[in-house]
C-alpha cells in the first residue's frame, strides 16, 4: 500500500500543475480574473500538501495513525470541490457556490485533524523514530 506521505506529495504535484496552469493561462491572456484559484491552487493544493507530506515522511509512527489517512481522504475530498468551484465561479458560474462552500469546509475540517495529529503527537524532536 502506498504510505501517506507518497499519496500527498503524488497529489501536491498534480495540483502544481494545475495552479501554475491557470498561472500561464492568466499570463498569456493578460486577464488575471482567476488570481484567487491560482493561488489557492498553488498554496492549498500543492505547498500545503507537499508539507503535509515531508511532515508524515519525517514521522511515520504519526503516519501510520488511521487518522492520518482520514486527514488526506477529507483534506483531498475538500479540495477536489473547492479549487475546481473556486475557478468556476471566478468565471462567472455562481451555481458552483455551494460547492466551494461544502468543499471549503471539508478541507478546513482536514487542516483543523492535521493540527490535532501535530499537537498530539509525542517527540516530534525526534525525526523517524517519534512514537
Ligand atoms: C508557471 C508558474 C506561475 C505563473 C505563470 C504565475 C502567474 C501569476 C499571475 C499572472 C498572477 C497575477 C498577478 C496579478 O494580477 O497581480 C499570479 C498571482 C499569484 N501567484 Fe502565481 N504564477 C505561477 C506560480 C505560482 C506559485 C508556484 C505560487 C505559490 C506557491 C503562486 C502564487 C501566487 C499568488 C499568491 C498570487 C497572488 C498575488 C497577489 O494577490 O498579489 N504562483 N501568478
């Protein structure tokens, strides 16, 4: 089974090509409309989970916790709703509201477990060997 860490350093990198796509599609058109989803793409998707995943790579008793798979399921969950309805409604779709609504709240459930598995987690000091 692929670790955690894996799984969010495989989907931080799918969502650094997504965001610095709408970076270029921004800079070639000249219209920078879609400024909030290309940031969000980049720091959301791609710096936030890259993070994530150096954290769980640095601690693997933290992530071999159930939780820490629950953490990349709702975090992921969220994203994939919110970043996509983010941009849609940029471009004048406001039937994606709800959608960036409920995604929003998924991924900030995820962000407020991965600040829980953090502050639990005992001899963080320790890289690799934290219990
Ligand atoms: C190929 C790569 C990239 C391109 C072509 C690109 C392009 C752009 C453009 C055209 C803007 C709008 C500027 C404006 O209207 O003032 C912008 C804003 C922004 N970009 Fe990028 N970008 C890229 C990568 C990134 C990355 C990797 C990050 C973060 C990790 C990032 C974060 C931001 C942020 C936070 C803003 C908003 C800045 C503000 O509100 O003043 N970008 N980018």
């Amino acid at each position: 089974m692929m670790s955690i860490s894996s799984l969010f350093f495989r989907g931080a990198v799918l969502w650094f090509v997504a965001g610095t796509s709408v970076g270029m599609q921004m800079g070639l058109s000249g219209n920078h409309e879609f400024i909030d989803a290309h940031a969000h793409l980049n720091l959301l998707g791609w710096v936030s989970s890259a993070l994530s995943g150096c954290f769980y790579a640095l601690h693997p008793t933290v992530a071999a916790k159930r939780r820490a798979w629950v953490h990349f399921t709702i975090y992921n969950a969220g994203l994939v709703l919110m970043l996509p309805s983010l941009y849609l409604v940029q471009a004048g779709h406001a039937w994606a509201e709800p959608l960036l609504q409920i995604g929003s709240s998924l991924t900030w459930a995820g962000v407020i477990l991965f600040a829980i598995l953090v502050v639990t987690a005992p001899s963080l000091g320790k890289v690799g060997v934290g219990k």
